[in-house]
C-alpha cells in the first residue's frame, strides 16, 4: 500500500475486532515504524505497552476504559501510549512531547493499517487506573491506547467501507490560509 493509500483508508474501527491474535512479527514491525516518527531534539519521549492475551485485555478494559470504549474488549492487543510530560518540559513551559507522541501514534495506526490491521486511537480512558493495573510509574502520563486487531470481516476494505463512505472533514478553506491569517488559499 503506497502511503497516501494508507492515510487515506485509515479509520477508527472499534466496532470491527475480530479475536485472532496479531503475530509478533506483525507489532513489532508497527512499533519500529512508529519509532521512525521525528520528535524535538530526538529525544523519542513516548513509551508504549503492548497489552496481549485475551484476559490481559479484558482485565485492562473492564478496570480503565470509559463504557463508550468497552467494545474493544474484543481486541487480542492494546497498545498504550505514555509520556513523561514534566521531565520533557522546558523551564519556560514550552512541551513538545504530545506533539512527539502524537507523531509517532499516526506512523502506529498508518502501518498497522498498511498491514491489513485494524485500529482506533482512543482517550476515553483513567490514566491513573492504567497506572494501578500495570504498575506504570507516577510520573508518567497517559496519551492515547489503540486496539490492534485483524479486521471481523476478513478484509481491511470491507471493515472500513461503511465508516469511510460516512467520512466528514473539514473543507481546505475551512482551514488553511494562504500568506496571512485569513486569506483565502
Ligand atoms: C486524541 C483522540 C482521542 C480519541 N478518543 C476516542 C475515544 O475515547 N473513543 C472513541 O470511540 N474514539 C476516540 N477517538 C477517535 C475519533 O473520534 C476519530 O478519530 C474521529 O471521529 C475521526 O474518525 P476517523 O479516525 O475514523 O477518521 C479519538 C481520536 C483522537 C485523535
């Protein structure tokens, strides 16, 4: 899949999990691409855990995600994303690291939808009930989880053809100006 084609078929997809596990090989070749996302003086400040195993999954759902979230329950893997947003701050205030992190999330969901995969970047979530469950340390701070799964209906195309055909965005002149704020591009 040529990258503009995996931007333009990536979808959140909670509602089309199916249970089969992910291969190793398959979250590990998505973490390195997620690992290639440029970040602020490199400094690579985002740390993810990779939830794995039927009850390791449900466990996590159950205690930390919102109700609106607990469909992906289903999932055979989650990956949570952390941040140490005090440690990667400047004295004048100035933060990068969501910027870092979130750069890094969008290489995770593009690859894993260029692998056939299915995701849903999610913040619906108690950081601090993810701390408790999987002894993650004070300082850090919850991002963003994703399910990872193959799609319920066999194929990437027919998992996401509803929710693309349904696709709103904003229109270009909504939101991008040309030269000076407000002008039309
Ligand atoms: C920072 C962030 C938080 C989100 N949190 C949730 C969430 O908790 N639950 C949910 O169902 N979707 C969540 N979403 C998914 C968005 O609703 C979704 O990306 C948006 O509607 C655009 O749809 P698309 O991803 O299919 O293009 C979140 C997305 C982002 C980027």
């Amino acid at each position: 899949m040529e990258t503009l084609e995996a931007i333009k078929k990536r979808t959140s997809l909670k509602e089309h999990l199916s249970t089969r596990d992910v291969e190793r090989e398959k979250i590990v070749k998505i973490l390195e691409a997620t690992s290639l996302a440029p970040s602020a003086m490199n400094k690579q400040p985002w740390r993810f855990i990779v939830v794995q195993g039927k009850k390791n999954v449900e466990d996590v759902v159950t205690k930390a995600f919102w109700e609106t979230n607990q469909v992906v329950k289903k999932a055979p893997v989650l990956i949570l994303v952390f941040v140490n947003i005090k440690e990667n701050t400047f004295p004048d205030g100035k933060t990068f690291c969501l910027t870092d992190a979130g750069l890094a999330v969008e290489n995770l969901l593009l690859a894993a939808t260029d692998l056939g995969l299915v995701t849903h970047p999610m913040t619906a979530v108690s950081g601090d009930e993810l701390k408790k469950i999987l002894s993650i340390p004070d300082e850090m701070d919850f991002v963003i989880a994703t399910p990872l799964a193959y799609p319920a209906e066999g194929s990437y195309e027919k998992a996401a053809q509803e929710r693309l055909s349904q696709r709103t965005r904003k229109e270009l002149k909504e939101m991008v100006y040309m030269n000076a704020w407000g002008k039309p591009f």
